[in-house]
C-alpha cells in the first residue's frame, strides 16, 4: 500500500525492520518478510551480520531472496553448509544465536504467534504451513524480531493456537518457563513499531510509521492497544536504503521469472 509518499508501507515495514540488525549480529532468520528484511541489513549497514538459515547454511550472502530454505542460492552462497541437527544443537541451544527474525499469521498482545492453524486444532478453517523451527528460534534466540502486517485478522486478541512463545500470559511468565531467549524486542509491522512493556510485557506502540495515525494502528489491532507516552515517528527511509532494497527485489523476480519459464 502506498503511503502517499516516494516509499510503501511494505518498504518502511521492511527498512526499519532491517535497521534492528547490527552488524556483526549472528541472525537465524525465517523465509519471507524476516529474510528481506535481514538480507537488506547485510546490503546497507551491516555487511558483516552472519546469516543463518534453518537448512545448515552459514553466512549466506544470497544475490537474490530464497523461495525456501532449501533454495540452492543460499548454499552456493555460504562460507559453510552444516546439518541441520548442528544448527539447532550448537549454534541455537548454544546460546551463540544473537537474534531471530521470524513472520507470523497471528500475533497476540504478548508476542506469542501462531503460523499453524486459523481456528481450532481439530477443525481449523485455514491450515497454516506450520511451525518449522520457529518455536526453537523464539525460545533460545538471543532476542526476537517478528514482523507482518497489521491487521485485526493478524493482530488478535486470543490465539487458539499458539505455534511460538512470545511472552505466553505476560509478566515473567516467559522467565518461569525456562526458556533461555529474553523473548520478543520488537513486532515491526507496516503501521509501526510495538514493544513489550517491561513490566507486563504487553505490546506498547512506541513507534508510528510516516503517513500513519494512532487511530489507524488501533482500528488495525484486535485488543484495545496501548500507546507510549512518548511516541515516535519511524525515521523515514533513506534513498540509499530504498535503492538497495528495490534492487534485491528486482533481482529476485528477474530470476525467479526465468526459472518459471525454463520449468515450463
């Protein structure tokens, strides 16, 4: 959606997602929004994040998005490709993942995502492609940034099934569990950026994208959302960004084009 600007909604969505990123940051990252997002920080600020994939791969520096985790284009590109046992074992329980980067279909107040089902478990209405190793990322990443677009069909009030742990009923629940990640940092979504209250650990607009209005963002939520007191505006795009990202975009339909055409 345009944002009557010289940039989309998806775009700032996908840039500030990007800027979370340090460089240097070992990243676990998820098919869709989270690798554009993760490949554009290692395009613009971060050229030394180290990228992982679920597949075993090791800082890959794909020329264009992967359709899978198990494209080719993120093996020819990685210093090394391990087993995906390792991956999980030593680099995830290990403690040496920095942060995940994940998208969801559904989210709810305390970060906890559904990507499995839309209704009940034994009669859902819409099966989802599941879990992958999600649940794994949210649970033992150093941190976590999801991000989806904002909608009351995304943004609900009650999950009926939650895939991954986000910060389960709020509080330090998440802590009790166990689990050794600090949880959810940020939703990064195409309206704005969300926080957990360091208290409640309820998602807190902090953020607001250029364009964009308090009342849109709470008209997009399915539970009456919390606002900052010291609300900020997302810095705008920078050309530079918008270049680099526009062009990984291009790349990626060019050759994916041509692979339909050569399949037949």
């Amino acid at each position: 959606m345009s944002t009557g600007r010289d940039f989309t909604r998806t775009e700032v969505m996908t840039v500030a997602a990007a800027r979370l990123l340090h460089d240097g940051a070992v990243c676990f990252v998820g098919i869709g929004l989270p690798s554009t997002a993760a490949n554009l920080a290692r395009l613009t600020h971060a050229p030394e994040v180290v990228l992982i994939y679920e597949s075993g791969t090791i800082g890959t520096r794909p020329q264009v998005l992967p359709l899978s985790i198990g494209d080719g284009e993120l093996s020819t590109s990685a210093d090394t490709v391990v087993s995906t046992p390792e991956i999980f074992r030593y680099w995830l329980q290990g403690g040496r993942i920095d942060a995940g980067f994940l998208g969801a279909a559904q989210i709810d107040r305390f970060a906890n995502i559904n990507t499995t089902v839309i209704g009940t478990y034994a009669r859902p209405k819409v099966r989802l492609p599941g879990a992958g190793g999600a649940p794994e990322i949210a649970g033992m990443a150093g941190e976590v940034f999801i991000v989806l677009e904002q909608t009351r069909r995304t943004f609900v009030d009650r999950l009926e099934f939650i895939t991954s742990v986000g910060f389960l009923g709020g509080g330090d629940e998440r802590r009790r569990s166990g689990l050794q990640g600090k949880g959810p940092s940020a939703v990064i979504t195409d309206l704005g950026i969300l926080t957990p209250d360091s208290a409640t650990k309820e998602l807190t607009l902090t953020s607001i994208h250029p364009g964009v209005t308090v009342e849109q963002v709470r008209a997009a939520t399915g539970w009456p959302l919390r606002v900052s007191d010291h609300l900020q505006t997302t810095r705008a795009p920078e050309a530079g960004e918008l270049a680099a990202l526009r062009e990984l975009l291009r790349r990626t339909a060019e050759k994916h084009a041509k692979q339909e055409v050569a399949g037949g």
